[in-house]
C-alpha cells in the first residue's frame, strides 16, 4: 500500500478496500482515464509555459521531457529525430 504523507493510514485502507471492490475491467478503465487525465494535465502545463507551441509542439516537448528524465525512454528521441 502506497502511504502518502497527507493521508492517514486508515483512510488509505478504505480507498484501497474500494478500490479492490471493484472488477479488474472497472480498475482497468479508471486506470486508464486517469492516465488521460495526468497528459492532459502536463499538456495544459506545458501550453502555460510555452503559449507559442501548438498541440504537436506540445506533445513533442512532453516525449522529450520525459526522455530526458528517464534513461529507459531514451529511445523516444531517436524516434522524433532530435
């Protein structure tokens, strides 16, 4: 169980207990909307910081964001012909 510092031990343990409550496809398709969601988030983000980028610029900066701060994703900037 994952402990937040914000989040007492006992809360957690609800949060969980529903959370397991509910089907593999249900957690499977929250899962995914809240993926959506955290792009949609850094997206917004980023257009905040850069209002000259366009969708496509948005989403190039993201993929090299991240492959800079993660050695594993290395691979994306050969991909986008950085």
């Amino acid at each position: 169980m994952y402990l937040s510092p914000d989040t007492p031990l006992h809360v957690k343990k609800i949060q969980q207990d529903i959370w397991l409550s509910k089907s593999i496809e249900e957690r499977l398709r929250l899962s995914a909307e809240m993926i959506d969601d955290a792009i949609k988030l850094q997206l917004f983000g980023i257009k905040m910081r850069h209002p000259e980028f366009n969708e496509k610029e948005a989403k190039r900066y993201r993929l090299l964001r991240m492959a800079e701060n993660d050695p594993a994703l290395t691979w994306l900037i050969k991909m986008l012909d950085v």
